[in-house]
C-alpha cells in the first residue's frame, strides 16, 4: 500500500516537473498588469494617508497657552 501511494506520487511529480508542464506560466504582460496595478493602489493609498495626516495635523494647536502669572 504504501510503495503504491510513494510511486503514485512520484509519477505525478515527474508528470508536475516536466519541461512541457512546468512551462505553462502566463507571459510577461499580466504580471506587468499586476504589478501596475499594485503601484497604483500604493500610490493611493499613500496619497490618502497623506491626506488624513495632514488634515489631522492641521487640528494640533500651534500656540501654548499662557502660563501662569510670575508672582
């Protein structure tokens, strides 16, 4: 049972690791897609978190209040 099921997987790892099956990937141009797409989304999403940081820094008060009177 057990040799069965080791050269059940050998088979299909040779099968797997073939030239011809390994080979089957997509062509440059969707990962390129993808990886514009991702820069985009980084660039977005920096852009609002600029934006959000910004518009929180903008509510901190830049004067201290007076201190108390010397005596």
């Amino acid at each position: 049972m057990f040799a069965t099921i080791c050269s059940a997987v050998e088979i299909r790892l040779r099968a797997l690791m073939s030239p011809v099956v390994r080979d089957r990937g997509e062509g440059p141009v969707p990962h390129i897609v993808l990886v514009a797409i991702m820069a985009l989304a980084a660039v977005a999403i920096a852009t609002a978190v600029w934006g959000i940081a910004e518009g929180w820094m903008d509510q901190v008060p830049t004067d201290a209040p007076d201190g108390p009177a010397a005596p």
